[in-house]
C-alpha cells in the first residue's frame, strides 16, 4: 500500500503532500522564530536580514531559473530516460558553472561591503556556504516526474533537523551565535540538497557529453530567471534599501520587523500557493495534447480554492496581528503589527498571481509577457521604495510591496482575458467567501473588543472562534469544492463504516 502510494502519480496525494513541504518549509522558520526573536534580539535579526538580503542576489543567478525549466521540461519527456537525462545533465552542468561565477562575484563583493570588518565578513561567508546546496539540488527532475512524495519527506525530515540544531546551538545574542545560526541555515540548505540524490538517480543514465546542450539551457532557463530576478527587487531590495535609507540607529530593528511580518504573511501565501508546482507540471502536458481548453477547468478550480482560503486569512490576520505579534516575537517587535496591515493584501494578490502564472502564462509559452509585466512592476516598487522607506521605513517597504503585488495580479488578468473569463470566475467564486470573511472578522472584532483576556488567551480564542465560524458557514452554504474534497469523503467514509459494521 505504502509503495503504491508513492508510485502513482496521484494529483490529490501530491496536492497533499506538497501542501505539507510548502506549509512546512515556512512553519519551520516561523516555528524557530520566536526563540530566534528573543534569544538573538532585533539587532541581530536585522543584520541577519539585511546580510541575507544581499547574497540573494548571488543565490539567484546560481539557481538561474533552472528549477523551473528544469520542472517542465522533464515533465513533458516523463517516461524517457535517455532525454531526461540529456536536459538533467545539461541543467546541473549549466548550474554548476553559474554558481562558480556567482560565488566569484561574490567574495570581492563582500570584501568590499565589509570595509575591513571581520565580523560582518565571517557573517557573509558563512551565509554564503548556500551556494553550494544550490549548485548541487537535483530537485527540478522529481518535481517534473511529480515525485512530490518523495521531496516532501525528505526535505521535511532535514528541516526538522535544522530547527533542533538551531534550538540545540544558538543560545545567546552574541555575534558568535548569529554566526552559528547563519551556518546552520547554510549547511541544512546543502544536506536539504544532497538528501535528494539518491532518489534522483533511478530517473536518469550517463549520456555523451557532446549531447549535452548548455547553450539552449542557458537561454530557455532565462525565461524563468527574469521574473525570479526581479521579483526579487521587491522581496529582498526592500530589506537592503530599508537598511541604506533608514538611520543608523534603528536600521537593523526596521529590517528586523519587516522581516518577521513578511514571515508571518509568506506562511500564509505559501501554503495556499502549494498547487503551483503540480499545476505547472500537470498542465503542461494537457495543454499540448487539449490546448487552451484543457487547463480553464484546472485555474477555475485553482482560483475557487485560493479565493475559499485567502479572504478569510486576509480578514483574520488583521484582526489578530495586535494580539498575536507580541505573543509570538516578545517584546520590543512592537512595531511589527503595522507592517502586518500593509502587507496583508499580498495573501490574497500573491497566490492569485501565482496561480495565473503557473496555470495560464507558463503553460501557454507566454512566459515572456509575464517577464515584461516583472520588469514593469519591479520598477514601479523601485521607485515608490526610495519615496516611501526615507518616511515610513518598514511601513513603506511593506506597502510598496503590497502596491507591488496587486499590480502585477491586474496586468496578469488584463492580458490573459482573451482566453479566461475572469469576470464569471471572480463573481461565483469570490461574493460567497467574502461576505463569509465579512461576517467571522465583525464577529472577531466584536469579541476582541468586549472581551477582558490576556493577549494568548484572546488569540487562541479569536483563532478558534473564526475558524470554525467561517467553515461552518461554507459547509451550511454547500461551497461546491468544500463538498467535493471534504463533505464527500467523509460521507464515503461514513458509508463504509456502516456497511462493514451491517455485514457482522
């Protein structure tokens, strides 16, 4: 039973499990980040986040877009060895070399960030040892066979590893610590990397070198590359230009609540975006062989799913932020709960336009016009980042980014339009949960406001009261999918329960 279950190819056991990898790969770090907030403090949270800001831009031209052209590509020859293993080999020759550079640009570069100082050097060096599991993930080719099962597992399993590490070594606020917390997320990063090769090898075989295409890697992979580049500028510029903007003195406690606050909004957006990768494996082949019409279905229920999830999330996260920011970070990340209400519309932005992307543009070979609205987008947070952090610091770094996201959503329902009634998806599917959401917050608000309990008391019962408040009204208005994935099954289940009980 186990073994078939890891066998099949089952869209519902992959959604399940990549459900699990994605929540987990964010509820790993927004589980050590309470300790991490009190035990290292703001001023070193912050320096983490600015230091880690900049070598992004060095993790991103190694990766190169790589995974996701790497995802497609194998899922369109899935059950050839010999071509998988041609595209497998070329990737991880293409990669290899591209993290070579970067990791040559890279220490120059931080030589000169560092101007003289041993600490913030030893900082970028230990941060930058990521580079290595980088070069080294083989990750893209179980994504493509939809061996979600398998990556799931696995990388769960060296996450939990790395959390103990992190509560078993870093115990205090000094410089020392930061750097042993910095290690640790490096090296889980490579053993996250290594602990999927096995797997990997029963897909592919040695081939002839000179079979191997870098050049075409190179440029189809840049498809990918450009919007993962500039989205980037608002995801991790905003922390580096939060640290060149904001005054010395609170430089780092900026970039410290910022950075908890877009954790806090990203456990919520990577969770309802964990179809994304079965999405743009799985209907990369229906659309080849159906065309357009074969993936409408799959984006309409994609978009129901998002819009049943995120409107209440959105409405929640709103009102718990004040009660929950100091249960979670402690003291001293006051200022967290403001960065929370101008990041919350990303849940629901975020996600929709990831759906889009991987369900529509990518599908469709449209890439490069999803490329156009990035650059677009990209500059237009530039531009409202250097007006809004020199006033508003990490509030204006979250607003611009909210800013950000919204716009890329519109200009990726405008152009696709033509072929995706947005208007008949969004009035069946978006009315219900919002007026549903509408009712749970004022209820919500209503109950933080009359109550006279602690903030954890307020919280668990503010969580618990919404929650069931909310599915509760779903399931009494028959949501169609709410039916389909949970009302039924459990009515099948009930069913043979009865049966087998009536046949003793």
């Amino acid at each position: 039973m186990i073994k078939e279950l890891f066998r099949k190819h089952s869209f519902k056991v992959n959604a399940l499990f990549s459900f699990l990898y994605q929540t987990l790969k964010v509820l790993i770090p927004l589980i050590t980040t309470p300790y991490i907030a009190r035990v290292l403090g703001s001023d070193n949270v912050g320096e983490y986040s600015y230091t880690y800001s900049i070598f992004y831009f060095f993790l991103i031209v190694a990766t190169f877009g790589f995974t996701d052209y790497g995802n497609l590509v194998v899922s369109r020859v899935r059950g050839d060895k010999h071509k998988t293993s041609i595209y497998f080999w070329s990737i991880m020759s293409s990669k290899g070399l591209l993290t070579l550079l970067s990791a040559i640009a890279y220490l120059p570069t931080i030589w000169f960030i560092s101007a003289g100082s041993s600490n913030a050097l030893f900082l970028y060096l230990s941060i930058g040892f990521a580079l290595i599991g980088t070069m080294l993930d083989p990750s893209f080719i179980l994504m493509g066979e939809e061996e979600y099962v398998s990556i799931s597992i696995r990388d769960m399993i060296m996450r939990l590893l790395t959390a103990g590490a992190i509560f078993a070594f870093v115990r205090n606020d000094s410089f020392s610590n930061l750097v042993i917390y910095a290690s640790i997320t490096s090296v889980g990063t490579l053993l996250s990397a290594l602990i999927v090769i096995p797997p990997s090898k029963k897909y592919i075989q040695k081939v002839n070198i000179k079979e191997l295409n870098l050049k075409e890697t190179f440029w189809q992979s840049l498809i990918f590359f450009i919007p993962t580049l500039f989205s980037s500028v608002y995801m991790n510029l905003n922390k580096t230009l939060i640290g060149i903007y904001s005054p010395d003195s609170v430089a780092n406690y900026q970039n410290a609540i910022y950075d908890n606050a877009v954790k806090i909004v990203t456990i919520v957006t990577s969770a309802l975006g964990s179809i994304n990768s079965l999405i743009t494996s799985r209907i990369a082949n229906d659309f080849y062989k159906k065309g357009i019409s074969a993936i409408k279905k799959n984006i309409e229920k994609s978009i129901h799913f998002i819009l049943l999830l995120a409107l209440p999330c959105f409405f929640g996260l709103i009102l718990i932020a004040k009660n929950f920011v100091p249960v979670f970070f402690g003291s001293g990340y006051e200022g967290t709960v403001n960065v929370i209400y101008a990041l919350s519309p990303n849940i629901i932005s975020i996600p929709l336009a990831w759906v889009i992307l991987s369900a529509y543009y990518i599908p469709t070979g449209k890439r490069g016009l999803a490329n156009w609205i990035n650059v677009f987008v990209a500059i237009v947070d530039l531009i409202s980042c250097v007006a809004l952090i020199p006033i508003y610091n990490a509030v204006g770094a979250a607003i611009s980014y909210s800013i950000t996201e919204f716009l890329q959503l519109i200009l990726f329902i405008h152009y696709s339009k033509k072929d995706i009634n947005w208007k008949s998806i969004f009035s069946s599917y978006a009315i219900k949960p919002f007026d549903i959401s509408l009712f749970m917050g004022c209820v919500i608000l209503a109950f933080n406001n009359f109550s006279d309990f602690n903030n954890l008391s307020n919280l668990l019962i503010s969580i618990t009261l919404g929650v069931f408040l909310y599915f509760l009204l779903i399931l009494i208005t028959k949501d169609e999918l709410m039916e389909q994935y949970l009302l039924n099954p459990i009515k099948s289940r009930i069913n043979k329960l009865k049966a087998r009980w009536s046949s003793k």
